[in-house]
C-alpha cells in the first residue's frame, strides 16, 4: 500500500510539472507587477517634466521683469535728468512693457519724483519684503480689483553708494496665470503655483480660481509638505487625496529665486488609465493562457482523479452508515486494486454490522428477559407466601387482614409493572381537563404515607395557598407523582424524609418532589430519563422514561437536581390556568 501510495503521488506531481500552472502564475504576476512600476515610473516622470518646464517658464518670466525694472533704474540714476523727463521715460516704459502698470520714482524720504500715472502715485515706498531678487525686492502677490494677480517690484536707488531713492513698480502676473492655464496634463489634470506662505498664486482649473481671489492656504497639501521637508528644489512626485476626495497623483518643482512651488496635479485613475488598459490585455493574455493550461490538465487527469475522488465520496458515504456502497474502477493499475480491495472491506462491514445487531437483539433481549424475572420473582414469592398464609386454620384475624394488604399491595405493584410495559409499546393518550394540583399531589401524598412509614421514611408535603390550576390528565398526572414519591422512598435510607411541594412561579405552577437519600451520580444524570435506564438494582428503568413523556404531553418539563450522599430533587412544571371558568371546573 506505501508503494502505491507513492506510485499515485509521483504521478501527481508529474501531471502539475506538466500543467506548469506555478511557473505560469509567477510569470503573470512578475510580468504585471514589472508592467506597473515601470509605466507608473513613466507617468510620473512625464508629470515631473512637465512640472520642471512650467517652473523654469515662470522663473524666467519673473526674472525677465526684474532685469527690466533694474535696467530702467540705471537709466534714470546718475543721468542728471530732469523730473519731467524721468516722468516721460516712465511712462513710456509702462507703454513698452505693459507688465508694468505703474511705475514711479521717489526719493529717499518717499516723496515722489516721477510716476507713469496721471495723477498721484498709488504705490509707495515698500516696508521689509521677505523675497528678493538680485537687488530687486518683491512684495507678496495680491489681487487687484479686477480680479488679477499683482505684485511690486522695487529697486533701491544709490547715488555714489549713497541711498537716493526707489524705483517701484507695480507687475502684473497675468501673462503668469495664462502659463498656468495652457499647462494641462490629460483631460483633468492641472497646475497650480504656491506663495511659500502656502497661498494659492495661480490654478489651471477654471473652478478653482475662485480660490486664488481668497486666498486660499494650502499649506496641508501632502505633497507641499513633503517639499518643504526636502528643502533642496528637487521635484517630488506623490499620490494623495486631494480637497475633492479623489486619488491624486501629484508632482511638485520649486522655484528657488521666488520660493514659489509649481504643483500638477492629475487624478490616479486618468493618469494610469493607459497603464491600467495594459495591465487589463496582459490578464486577459495570462489567463487565457492559464486557462488553456489547465484545460489541457483537467483532459489529461481526469481518469487519474476520477477514481480518486469516487473512492473519497464512497469513504464519507461509509462513515455516514451506507454499508452497501461500492465503487467501480475499471483499471488495471493501483486504483483498481485499491477499488476492489475498498469493496471488499465494505462487503466485510455490511456482515459485521449485521452481525453486531444480531448480538444487540440478543442482549436487549436479554436484558428485559432479566428484569422480568427480577421484578416479578419477588411479588409473584411474596403472594405465593401470603397466599399461603392466608389459608392456615390457625392464622388470627388480624394476621389474615395483613396478609391480605401484603397481596393486594405486590398486586397493585404487578399491575404497575404491566402498565409501564404495556405504555412502552403503545403509549396511552392523556386528556386535558381542568384539575387542582394540590388536591391531586394531596391525594398521592396520604396514599404514599404508609409505604414510607414501612420503610421508616418520613413523607411530608408543602402546599402553595390558593388553587393552582392546570389543565391535565390527573390519572396519568397521578403516575407520575406516585413514580417519583416511590423512587425518592426506595432511594432514600430509613429515617429520612420525602418532601413534597407545590408552588406557583410566574405564568407556571411547579410541582417538588425532594428527597434525603443517596443521590444519583453525575454522569448518570443526563440519561435518567431514557427507556431502560435506571440507577436501582431492579425494575427495567421505565418509569422515569414514561414520567417524562406524560409531562411533556401536558406542555410540561421536568428537571432533576441531584448531588451524591445529599439527596435529589425532581422540579415539574405546567403553564397555569387562571380563567375563572376553568377554576371553578378544577374545583
């Protein structure tokens, strides 16, 4: 058997070689996972380029302006022109370059000297500005009210290296925000310029340029943080979600000359759309090629699995207790033999099987054979002796008026004895009517006093005032009280006591049958109520098994409590009857 056992699990392996479904799978994912870094490498790359262009556009186009303004400063300083000709070439300069949109001229104490307006200057000299620019300061962008970005530009004029004046120019970073507009990465992505104050400067996306007016802070931006972490104007890529919620692919490039930070942003979902659709043709190409793979496997393993799996579902048809099934394996190898050899054993089961019944009939036979004689040798002896007795000349009156009893109560115990058998095989059906369980329990307690006090057993009981009304059989209910009082008497030493109570719980009236005696052990607790199991040296152990099934014809349960050398305690209980009609007929 360990030969074929490796025969089949050599071919196994063989068969899975041949499928090369691992080396396939491995393939397919090393492939997948290669496709995905490298086009997400790509992608983010492009957005970086992109990003990195836009930068070096805008630095240039600042630069370009403050070359402009510097040029402009050292026409006017040191020339020896006159006021009205400094204001003439202002003027012509915002003409020139319509950037500008004021240009004035002012001495050291802020007075004005020239200005392109007509009218007063509305620019001044500029307090601390953090940003400079080759000698040219340039104030924080802000929004005019037309709505456009703005910023001020100011070169300090010096006279032999001595201060003489500003020239101040007020820019207009329109042409910027066009820069911004035309950059646009797939159909939704978008650039934006960040103030390193974390303000929006400029946003591409026509939406959001309400937030430029508000000047709105993105400072919590991810991917900001991350270049202020950095520090060194390197571009960063990032994926993040954005204010909308959606999974953003962002890039970032600095602008060092302005602290300015150029961001692109383009949802994930569009900007790995095509790397997606390539991933999508080589599953597809993968899995095709998988499921050929396995197609040709299946054809070519099914005749080696096949029998297999028969015989597995046989085995669990086996263990389930279906003696009669067989496989059938028409090979000529290892399976046919391990199939034949598995139909033999079922064949052998089947026989034990029948056997073991056989031999289970015998006993229980047996068994009852034996508490027959057991149980009826003693009553039939002792009718046999009173009997006897009885028809003595010489026996008094009051020997003969025992004698008597002693046969009538061994005959009332065969007629017990004859009823349980008979119930057994065909339970007697109860009927319901509307008793009083304390008059009923009443009634059984005086009848059982006098077989406790021959066995030297104290019988008492404990009535719950008022009527408890249930409706039940009180015959068969009567059984059952007499079953539990007689087994509490048997299992209880003289000088004990039985004590029965009634008592009414909620919606339930219960019935207590406790006694003092040795107790039932543990394990025997959980089948004391089945047919032929009793823990007394006689009887066929059916009262319990019939007392349960009365009870529970009635809508009743009945629960035992029990601890060894304490005693025992039977707790029966009814659903109660309180309407009045029903009480007055239990009365």
């Amino acid at each position: 058997m360990a030969i074929q056992i490796r025969r089949i699990a050599v071919r196994f392996a063989l068969l899975l070689a041949a499928a090369a479904i691992v080396p396939l799978v491995a393939f397919g994912v090393v492939s997948i996972l290669s496709l995905q870094r490298g086009t997400h490498e790509s992608i983010v790359a492009g957005n970086l380029n992109v990003a990195t262009r836009a930068a070096e556009e805008i630095r240039r186009y600042v630069v370009l302006n403050t070359e402009i303004l510097k040029a402009l400063a050292a026409d006017l300083q040191n020339t020896g022109l006159e006021p009205w000709q400094q204001d003439r070439i202002l003027k012509n300069y915002v003409v020139q370059f319509r950037e500008f949109r004021e240009i004035s001229l002012f001495d050291e104490s802020g007075g004005t000297i020239a200005t392109s307006r007509v009218g007063k200057p509305r620019l001044g000299i500029p307090g601390h500005t953090p940003l400079t620019i080759d000698g040219v300061s340039i104030s924080p962008l802000r929004v005019d009210e037309d709505l456009l970005p703005t910023s001020v530009f100011a070169v300090h004029l010096k006279h032999l290296n001595q201060p003489a004046g500003w020239l101040v120019g007020q820019f207009s970073l329109e042409e910027m925000w066009r820069m911004v507009d035309r950059i646009r990465v797939g159909a939704h992505g978008y650039a934006m310029v960040i103030a390193p104050d974390g303000a929006l400067l400029a946003h591409g996306d026509a939406d959001k340029k309400a937030l430029v007016a508000q000047a709105k802070n993105v400072t919590a931006n991810p991917l900001l943080a991350n270049v202020r972490a950095h520090g060194n104007g390197a571009p960063l890529s990032r994926e993040y979600i954005d204010d909308d919620g959606r999974s953003t692919l962002g890039v970032a490039a600095a602008i060092p000359q302005v602290g300015w930070t150029v961001v692109v942003e383009q949802p994930t979902r569009e900007a790995y759309a095509s790397a997606a659709q390539l991933e999508g043709q080589l599953v597809i190409a993968i899995s095709a090629a998988l499921l050929v793979t396995i197609s040709v496997g299946y054809l070519f393993g099914r005749s080696f699995i096949n029998p297999i799996l028969a015989l597995q579902h046989a085995t669990h048809d086996v263990a389930a207790g279906q003696l009669d099934t067989r496989v059938s394996i028409r090979r000529s190898d290892e399976l046919g033999e391990l199939g034949a050899s598995f139909n033999t054993m079922a064949n052998r089961l089947a026989q034990l099987q029948e056997d073991i019944k056989k031999k289970e009939r015998q006993a229980m036979f047996g068994r009852v054979a034996a508490g027959l004689v057991h149980d009826l040798s003693h009553p039939i002896q002792n009718i046999d002796n009173n009997t006897r007795l009885l028809l003595r000349d010489d026996v008094d009156a009051e020997s003969r008026e025992m004698f008597r009893k002693t046969i009538r109560r061994e005959l009332e115990m065969l007629k017990r004895f004859m009823e349980d058998l008979r119930n057994l095989v065909k339970p007697k059906p109860v009927e319901r009517f509307a008793m009083d369980v304390n008059g009923s329990v009443s009634e059984i307690v005086e009848a059982m006093r006098g077989d406790g006090e021959r066995h030297g057993i104290t019988v008492e009981a404990h009535f719950a005032p008022g009527p408890l009304t249930i409706e039940g059989d009180r015959f068969a209910l009567g059984r059952v009280f007499r079953n539990l009082i007689i087994n509490a008497i048997q299992a209880t030493e003289p000088g004990g006591r039985v004590t029965v109570g009634t008592a009414r719980t909620g919606e339930h009236v219960e019935v207590t049958v406790a006694d003092s005696g040795s107790g039932i052990p543990a394990d025997r607790l959980a089948v004391i109520f089945e047919d032929f199991v009793t823990t007394k040296t006689r009887g066929l152990g059916l009262g319990l098994a019939i007392s349960k099934r009365i009870v529970e014809q009635l809508d009743g349960t009945i629960a035992v409590e029990s601890e060894v050398g304490k005693g025992t305690s039977f707790r029966l209980r009814f659903p109660a009857c309180d309407d009045r009609s029903v009480r007055a007929a239990a009365s």
